[in-house]
C-alpha cells in the first residue's frame, strides 16, 4: 500500500470527529446491551475487531480517554499510595 491511499482519522476527541449522516442512522439503529454484563453485541463486536487488528488475545471499550488512562495508570499503581512519575510531555 502506497501512502496516497493511506487515510489520516484524527482519533483526538469526539469533538474534533463529527458523525455523518450515514454514522448517526448506523448508531441508532445498531443493537444494543448492557455491557456491563456483556450483553452489548456491538461493544462485543467492536472489542472482538480491535483485539484482531491489533493482534492482541482481547480488547477493552472504554468510552472515555479518560477512563482509558485511568486504567492504565491503576495498572501500574495498584497499591494505594502509589506514585507515577510522568515527563513534562505526558498527556495524562
């Protein structure tokens, strides 16, 4: 694949990626559960996608960035009291 058929998506916020017409009639109409219990076959569907592009054995929807990094950071501070030291670059 050469790099003028590559697309750029800009992930950064759902402010900045608006849905289209075509994106708000799919989400209306896509299936929904609770997935707290994991009845959701959408989040189901997505998560199971994801863990396929990226290789992995499983994937996790989080709805947030925020919540995202909120687990990443109880990942590798799980005791109370724990400190994690960040570069003047991070974003978290």
């Amino acid at each position: 694949m050469d790099s003028q058929s590559l697309k750029s998506v800009d992930l950064r916020s759902d402010t900045v990626t608006q849905p289209c017409a075509g994106m708000r009639k799919a989400i209306s109409e896509a299936p929904v559960g609770d997935d707290v219990f994991r009845d959701d076959p959408t989040v189901l569907l997505l998560e199971q996608r994801m863990a396929e592009l990226s290789g992995k054995e499983a994937a996790l929807f989080v709805p947030s960035g925020t919540m995202g990094n909120l687990i990443c950071v109880l990942a590798h501070c799980s005791q109370r009291g724990s400190e994690m030291l960040l570069g003047d670059r991070a974003h978290i």
